[in-house]
C-alpha cells in the first residue's frame, strides 16, 4: 500500500487545550480559480512569530508557487468561518537537508514566518534534546498514548476546519521517527491529509512537549501514524535557529 505525507485528525474529538496550534491557509486561485483558498497543513506557534510544521508543507508551497501574499496562518474556531482571523506571513523556510524518503531521515522540518505576533493564543513547547530516548531508557514508552493536534480531514475524509485532537499508542521508536497506531479497532486514533506539521504531544504531568510533528501514514489513514522527531540533533539545531533568528 501507498504511504503517503498526511494531514488530518480521525477519530477525534473537538480540540480546546491547544490554541497555539494552527493551520496554513493557500489560496491556489492561480491554480485553478475554483480551488480557492484550502487548508493546507497544520502547525504550532514556538515563538511569537514562529509557526513550526513538517518540510513537505513547505517544499509543497514551493512547488505550488503559491506567492507569499497568498498564505496565512489562523488559530481559529473553525479556520473557514466569518470571524476567522487569518495572520499574514513573511516567510517560510525548509531544513537545509530536507529530502523526502521516509525510510531514512528526511529532516521532514519548516518554519513558517508570520508577519506580526498573534496575540491570546500562547506558544508550544518542544521537548528538549533527547527526550523520547530518555523515555525509552527508563521503558516507559510502551502503552504510552500521544495527542496528535492538527485541522486536517476526518475519517471520512472531510474537512471542517475546526481543530480537533486524536490519541495514538505508541508503537516503536526510530532515530528520526516516532512511530504509533491509528487503528480505532484497538482504541487509536490518529491523522490524515491536512494534518501534516501538526503536532504530536507527550504529556508529562503538567508539563506538554512537543515530540514530533505529524509526517506520514498508511494512504487510507486507518493503520499507522508516524511523526518526525523534534528532540533529535538535526532538529534542534534547526529549531533553535529559526527562533533565534526570527525572535
């Protein structure tokens, strides 16, 4: 079966905890003029300006030659409805080493730039270095359950454009990825096309951190769910330079 990059929530429920995850709007009218503007992936604010999401949503906007003009960031409740605030961006930026090839580590990591700092929403935090190792090591990985967070299409492949949740076990650890199940016939929920960048949270206590952002699945969306690493070198590295830069 075709794996592909994913973007939306299945099996999930209504998100209130987590306004400082997103979604990116494109208007692909240069396109087609009847696509309009889509929601095109989801992401988390880490910094007052800084929108972190998975590289292929970047490289996409590339590939779509979507102008700068014509994409916006909103938090909003729902993202398509008349008081929906969209922020203008200034930028985005791929990882330097972005190659997609989900056997290996495709540094499936961007930025987008806003231009001003959205105010009311909060910011995410990313888990520190090494973080899903240190769990491993201690053995509390297993019967873990992530949140996954993001805007994009239901299990029945719609999108609403409100932000929603999902949670998804744990099944195995990579040095780039964090793999987890989907299946509902074993309680999993999961993501699917949309939800792309979003991210996935480990709660530990009081505390929330960002361990990866989603990245890819199985095509039908019902299997598996498995997210690139935030904690690992590459990603840090990219990550702290992007807040310094743009803070």
């Amino acid at each position: 079966m075709l794996s592909l990059p994913v973007s939306s929530i299945t099996w999930g429920a209504l998100d209130t905890e987590h306004p400082f995850v997103g979604a990116i709007l494109a208007d692909l009218s240069h396109v087609r003029p009847d696509l309009g503007v889509i929601e095109w992936c989801s992401g988390t604010l880490i910094a007052p300006r800084v929108f972190l999401t998975a590289g292929h949503c970047t490289v996409g906007l590339d590939a779509w030659e979507v102008p700068k003009d014509k994409i916006w960031v909103s938090f909003s409740q729902p993202i398509f409805g008349p008081d929906a605030v969209l922020w203008p961006i200034s930028d985005y930026v791929t990882h330097p080493d972005y190659w997609w090839g989900w056997m290996a580590d495709p540094h499936d990591l961007g930025v987008v730039i806003l231009q001003d700092a959205p105010t009311d929403v909060g910011l995410g935090v990313v888990a520190p270095p090494a973080f899903l190792d240190g769990l491993a090591a201690r053995g509390t990985l297993k019967g873990t359950w992530f949140v996954n967070v993001g805007y994009g299409s239901d299990e029945q492949g719609r999108v609403t454009g409100w932000r929603e949740f999902s949670l998804s076990e744990f099944r195995n650890l990579h040095k780039a990825w964090l793999y987890m199940s989907q299946n509902i016939h074993t309680g999993s929920g999961g993501t699917c096309y949309g939800d792309s960048g979003g991210p996935t949270f480990y709660k530990d206590g009081a505390a929330e951190y960002i361990v990866a952002v989603t990245s890819w699945g199985d095509a039908a969306c019902k299997a598996t769910n498995n997210n690139y690493r935030v904690d690992i070198p590459s990603s840090q590295t990219f990550i702290a330079d992007m807040v310094r830069t743009y803070t």
